[in-house]
C-alpha cells in the first residue's frame, strides 16, 4: 500500500502562483508513474501532468508552459508548480501513483485550489 499526501492548495488570484506537493508513504518514484489530475465542478476528472520513472514529463495542452512537475526522491515528494493560474483552473487536485505492470494505483485525498478572477 502506498498513501498520498497532498498539500499547498489554496485561494489564489488569477495570475498568480501555488505549488502542490505529494507526500509519498514509501519509496516508490523508481517504480511508478507520477501524476497530477484536477477535477472541477460538474467535470470528469482530469490529467495535469504526469512523470515517469525515468524522469519523462507530460503535461495536458492547457497548462504546458505554466506548469511544472518535478519529484524529490530524497523526500518521497511529488510537486506541481503553477504560475499564471487561470479561474479555469480551478478544481481539485489529485496526486496520482500508477505502476500499470502490477495493476496498482493510488490517489490521494486531494486539495483544493482555486482561482478567482
């Protein structure tokens, strides 16, 4: 089992910046696939970004080149960096642990963010 601890979500003005963090149990960033996904009011849940164990990024079209996802391996931490938010952005966030060989997945309890215009 693996949990999920996310942390940094808030009330932000459009234009501004907040940075997510994911507290992983264990040690798991050489073993799964990382991500971050959103869900919004009235919405399907939805992908952010993801990072794979080797360090290769991915980032849905609406938030490339404001967004950044990195990892500390030290720390068992997922982060996502977000600058020039948007109202639309506003939504729930979910870290996400995905290792598709093994059939396992986990999510946290997800953080509020949003962005008032």
């Amino acid at each position: 089992q693996v949990q999920l601890v996310e942390s940094g979500g808030g009330l932000v003005q459009a234009g501004g910046s907040l940075r997510l963090s994911c507290a992983a149990s264990r040690s798991i960033f050489s073993y799964y696939t990382m991500g971050w996904y959103r869900q919004a009011p009235g919405k399907q849940r939805e992908l952010v970004a993801t990072i794979t164990s080797g360090g290769s990024t991915n980032y849905a079209d609406s938030v490339k080149g404001r967004f950044t996802i990195s990892r500390d391996n030290a720390k068992n931490t997922l982060y996502l960096q977000m600058h020039t938010l948007k109202p639309e952005d506003t939504a729930v966030y979910y870290c996400n642990a995905r290792r598709i060989a093994y059939n396992a997945e986990y999510w946290g309890q997800g953080t509020q963010v949003t962005v008032s215009s």
